[in-house]
C-alpha cells in the first residue's frame, strides 16, 4: 500500500515535470517511463502474463532470455552447458543494457536477473519493476513441466527450487516496487492488476 501511495505521488511530480520539461528531456524521461519491467522466480508467469499485459495495453512485448537466444544464437541451457552460468550473466546484463532505448514495453526478464549487483538500479532505471510471485508447490509444479532451465537440472530440483527461492526472495522484494501473486490468478486477471497498479504508478 506505502509503495502505491508513493508511486501515486511520484507519478504526479513526473507529470508536472513533464510540462514543464525542454523537448529534448520528454524523450528521455518517457523512454525510462513507460515500460513495465516483470521479475520473479522461474515460472511466476513473467512471460505468458507479460504478453498479455504488452497486448491489453498495445505495448511490445521484450523477453530478455529471447534476446540472448537469439543474439547467440543457441537455447539457453546449451549456453549454459558450453559457457557456464557466469557467462550467461554477463549476456543477461548486455541484453538487459541494450533495452535503455525502450519505451511502451514490457520486459519480461530471467529470473536471476535480479543476482547481479550492477542490474538492480538499471531494472529500476528501465521502467515500473512488477514482481510476480506463486507458492513454492506451484512454481515447483510449473517449472516441472519441461527441462529447459540448465539451473535446475540436479538430482533433487524440488530442493533446488527451495533453496534458490529462499536465497533470492530479498532480492526481489528490494527491486520490486508492486508484487503480484499468481498462485490463484489466471494470466489475464494478473495482467489486469499489473496494469491497473501501472495507471496509478503512471498517472494514466
Ligand atoms: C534463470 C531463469 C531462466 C533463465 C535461465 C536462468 C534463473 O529464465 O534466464 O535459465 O537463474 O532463474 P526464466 O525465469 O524465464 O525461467
């Protein structure tokens, strides 16, 4: 609720500084202003929900592992197996610099993107930070359904998901600045309250 209050006036002191603003600082504070950036553990939804957000809203839809597949050329658990996972973090910072320029997005970004000192002002830095979160069990239940996380490939993944979770949830909370739940919302009712706290974070 403090969060909400204090996007509400931050939003307003935009406003009024986007009046009176020379053109040249409307481009740039529009393009740090107007995306909505998910975060969260792996199978929060910040793909499937953040398409349906990007679509209900007509905004483009940026997933940060698409850009370093693409980029690569290759999926991510064989960057993993042939890189390791340091290198696929400084591929994750290069994809999630490369999104400054954005305006009207959503970015749907990997979930230890948040592990990196140096991607946690820049997430702020790109837009409104949404956090999307679910029960262990169900995240648990979702993530099991196919092997594409390299991170999660260990001979007792129920208890590497445990671990994980607990080591990273600070980390989301101290970035986020609204959480959604989805353990019991459907991708379409958790992209209405994404965007409903993006109205008053934006003032639209
Ligand atoms: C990772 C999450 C994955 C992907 C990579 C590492 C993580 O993205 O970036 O496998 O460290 O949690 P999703 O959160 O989209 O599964």
């Amino acid at each position: 609720m403090r969060n909400r209050r204090q996007s509400a006036v931050s939003a307003c002191a935009r406003r009024s500084l986007l009046l009176t603003a020379p053109a040249h600082c409307l481009l740039t504070m529009s393009a740090t202003h107007t995306n909505i950036i998910l975060i969260g553990f792996m199978g929060s939804g910040k793909s499937s929900i953040g398409k349906h957000v990007a679509q209900m809203l007509r905004f483009q839809f940026v997933d940060t592992d698409a850009l370093i597949v693409e980029r690569n050329g290759m999926p991510i658990a064989q960057l993993f197996a042939l890189h390791g996972e340091d290198h696929f973090r400084g591929l994750e910072t290069n994809a999630l610099e490369s999104c400054r320029e954005l305006t009207r997005s959503v970015l749907a970004t990997g979930g230890g993107v948040v592990l990196r000192e140096k991607n946690r002002p820049l997430l702020r830095e790109l837009g409104f930070v949404v956090q999307l979160t679910a029960s262990e069990d169900v995240i648990y239940e979702r993530v099991s359904r196919n092997r594409k996380r390299p991170l999660l490939h260990t001979t007792n993944p129920r208890a590497t998901v445990h671990e994980m979770f607990t080591a990273r949830q600070p980390l989301y909370d101290a970035v986020a600045q609204f959480t959604v739940n989805t353990t019991q919302l459907d991708h379409r009712a958790a992209a209405e309250v994404i965007i409903e706290a993006a109205r008053v974070e934006f003032g639209w």
